[in-house]
C-alpha cells in the first residue's frame, strides 16, 4: 500500500501522501472490519485529494488524440424555454459518454509496470464502457466488475472490448469491494470512475471545450453522480471566468450531493431506482466533493417525471437521444427550477447517449403522458349499436388519434345499456387535451381520465 501510495504521487507530481500516517508511522486506521485493506488508496476520507486547473490542461494535451471534440450548439430549444441555450454533444463519444475524457488519462498516467498489470474498475456503465474502449485503443489489459443489475447491452459491448467483465454483486458497493478484493489479488490498480484524480482531470477537458466553443457564457448546468464531472468541469470553468455560475442537478431519487452539502461531506443517500441510472451513486467521490463543492453555486434535484420530458424533448427538437443522466440539466430547466437563467447563455453538458431502447420507449411515452399529450380515460356510452362507433366519430372529428380502445360491460354497476370504454389516445398538445376533454363531458355524464394526464406543467409550450 506505502508503495501504491508513493507510485502515484510520484507518477503524477502530487505532494501529498493519500494514505495518512500517524506521527509514529504506522498507519492510520481508516480500514475497518471485512474490508481492511480493501480500501482505494487514491480516494481517502480524512485525506481528500483537490485537483488543480494544470491537471485539466495536462489532461486536455494528453487525450486530444484519442477523444472527440463534440459539438456545442445552440439549441432549438432556446425560444422555448426563454434562455439562450448551447448543447454540449458529448454523447457524441464513441462509447456514447464524456466517461472516455477521464478514462484516457488515466490510463495514460499510469507507469508501464501497472499498463503492464492491467486495471479494474466497478461500473454499472458509461465508466466501464469508457475503461475497456480505451484501454483494447491503449493495449492495456482491463477488468471490469459490473452489478448483476448492469444492462446486458453494456455488458455485451464491454466484452466486445476484450476486457474481462465479472459480473457479480447486487449493486455498486458489493462491485466495487468484488472489483477492490480482484485488484489486490492480482496486482491491477483500481480506478475509480468519479473519485480518481486523473478521472477528474479528464472531465475537466469538458469544460476548457465549452469555454473554447461558447463566449459569454453565464451558466453551465451539470448532472451529479459521484461527482467527478461537476468537479472537472467547474474547476475548468471557474478558473478561466469565475463569473460563470455552475448550477449541479441531480434526480431526486439519488440526491447525493445535497446529502453531502447538508453535513459537509460525503454522505450515503438512500437512493432507488431512477431514470438517471448513470447518477445513481449512493455517496459522492471524497476528492470529487473536495474539489466541487466551493465552486457549485447552486444545486438542484429533480423529479423523474421532468427527466422523461427532456428525454423526449430532446429526441423531437434535437434529434438527439440522450440518456436520463445526460438530460437532467434540461429537466430541471422545464420544470421551472433554474427560471433565474431566463435571457441568460447557458450550456448544457448532454453527456451521455446509452439508454436501453425498451426504456427510452417507455420514456417517450411517459413523457408524452406527462404532458398531457398521452391521455387515459374511462367513459360511458350507450350499448345500443353505433353507441361506441359514436365515440370514434367525434374523437376522429376533432383530430384526436386513438392508441388503445377496449369496452368492459360485465363489472359496471349502471344501467344495463351502458358500457364502460376505455381509451389511450394521442392529442397535439395541451391545448387540444383541453379541447377534448371538453367535448366529453359536454356529450357524456361519466368520462374519468386517468392519473397520467393529471401532470406537471404549464410551463411546457416547447
Ligand atoms: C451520462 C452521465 N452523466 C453524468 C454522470 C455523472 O458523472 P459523475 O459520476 O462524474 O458525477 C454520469 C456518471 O456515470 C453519466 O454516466
């Protein structure tokens, strides 16, 4: 471990020694129990490690060649929303996240004894991803411990990579101590996806593009996870403007940074299962949150029923399928969370594309229903012939498109000529649900919509 610890301080110039010592010198118990000695000696409670701006631009020099400089261009969503909007693509990345700028450089930085030996890291995804691409690029033997609960798709495409994926454990923390046991046995440097110095560096690169690409900008909105890309990001942007203000999102269903703030330091969140899958982190990184949290100016946690509209809103105005983690930033600004942006310039990071196609299709109709353009509704009609084709008539007659339709006599307690119909159908936009919904309740006694169209917003014209 004295010896991991100095290799990296060596490898990367650092001044610090990451594994405490105690004036006698042995070390400072920060291992406990089952995992003694499983702990990773670049991300230290007691001894956080801040990155500096020259690790950004040591970063940037270093992975210009194997990263993709992605567009950042102005959104059509701007008139929409009231705020002159950039979209930073980094979705545009080969393996389809920004996880590719930190897992370079670090690959990079290590010395060629561990290139030699391999890494391993613990990822549900985009990190995983990253490592495996660039370490078969950088010919550098990776494994990855992925959670059961891992979509097969990027367990698939990691293996593409030639890396050796374990999957086993129930969910990050069983990986990571699965991924810290298997490093240690086998000599491979555990890299960390959000919490590594070099990791945090690389994202940084994000934000010297977004400076190089967007003048005058007032504001960049970032999604949280662990907090690797918040702390590259802000870091970089403050530096070069520190006018800019840095706002950081997070779903609500892993709000781990605001537990953070809230006891001023990493916490562990309760957290389920989110939309955002890429920001379920539990606990925020301990040199992520040292790095971040003096220059985040505001944070904001969002509902996932905002993060399913900016999914689809992206997907209509941009053309561009985003993953929930990567939409979060236009999500808290649909939902009226970020309003004091209105005439600003603001860039949003769109960092990540890989989303599972089953889940982005049930996101593009949660979104629609969120917005009252999927309704659900249950009416009575007659049962006498033509009392159903009736119905169709006058939806067909106002331009409302059926999806579903299906009519249930046995269970209904009114008169015996009647019939219960149910009915999904499409509608143009609020305003044409409203049209509808008038028309029923002129023409019908009981129509009873159903809970998907009691939504959010009136904010949403765009
Ligand atoms: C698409 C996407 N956006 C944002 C994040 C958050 O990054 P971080 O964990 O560095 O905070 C992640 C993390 O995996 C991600 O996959």
């Amino acid at each position: 471990m004295r010896d991991l610890n100095r290799k990296f301080n060596q490898d990367n110039g650092h001044q610090l020694d990451l594994i405490p010592e105690s004036t006698n010198g042995d070390f400072v118990s920060a291992y406990h129990n089952d995992d003694e000695e499983l702990i990773d000696p670049f991300c230290v409670e007691d001894n956080p490690h801040k990155i500096t701006f020259e690790d950004i631009t040591s970063a940037a020099f270093k992975i210009k060649c194997g990263i993709v400089n992605t567009p950042c261009v102005q959104s059509r969503l701007s008139d929409a929303t009231g705020i002159d909007l950039y979209l930073k693509k980094d979705f545009l990345q080969r393996t389809g996240s920004f996880k590719e700028r930190g897992a370079r450089y670090a690959l990079l930085m290590l010395s060629e004894e561990q290139k030699q030996a391999g890494v391993i890291s613990a990822s549900l995804g985009n990190h995983a991803l990253a490592l495996c691409y660039h370490g078969y690029k950088l010919g550098i033997p990776v494994t990855v411990v992925m959670p059961v609960l891992a979509p097969i798709m990027k367990i698939a495409a990691c293996r593409q990579y030639g890396a050796n994926v374990i999957v086993d454990g129930p969910d990050m923390g069983e990986a990571k101590r699965i991924a810290l046991r298997h490093g240690k046995e086998k000599g491979l440097t555990y890299i960390n996806g959000y919490d590594h110095p070099d990791i945090m560096a690389g994202q940084g690169t994000l934000g010297l593009e977004i400076v190089e690409q967007v003048p005058n900008i007032d504001a960049v909105v970032v999604p949280i996870g662990g907090g690797g890309l918040i702390a590259g990001v802000a870091l970089a942007v403050k530096t070069l403007h520190p006018n800019v203000t840095i706002i950081g999102v997070e779903s609500e269903r892993c709000p781990s940074f605001y537990m953070a703030r809230k006891t001023n330091r990493p916490t562990r969140a309760t957290i389920d299962s989110t939309l955002a899958d890429g920001l379920a982190v539990p606990m925020v990184g301990y040199n992520a949150f040292a790095t971040a949290n003096s220059l985040i100016d505001k944070l904001v946690v969002v509902k996932e029923e905002w993060i399913a509209i900016a999914i689809l809103k992206l997907v209509e105005n941009e053309k561009c399928i985003v993953e929930g983690a990567g939409a979060t930033g236009l999500a808290a600004i649909l939902a009226g969370q970020l309003d004091e942006l209105k005439g600003k310039r603001v860039v949003l990071p769109l960092c990540g594309g890989n989303i599972d196609t089953t889940i982005l299709g049930r996101c593009l109709e949660r979104g629609l229903a969120a917005e009252g353009r999927l309704l659900k509704f249950t009416v009575t009609v007659s049962d006498r012939p033509g009392g159903i084709a009736e119905l169709c008539r006058m939806l067909a007659s106002i331009g409302v498109s059926i999806k579903d339709i299906m009519h249930e006599r046995a269970w209904i307690m009114s008169d015996i000529f009647s019939v219960d119909v149910k009915v999904v159908c499409e509608t143009r936009d609020r305003e044409h649900a409203t049209q509808l919904k008038n028309m029923l309740h002129q023409n019908y006694q009981r129509v009873v919509f159903g809970t998907s169209d009691n939504s959010t917003s009136h904010h949403l014209n765009v």
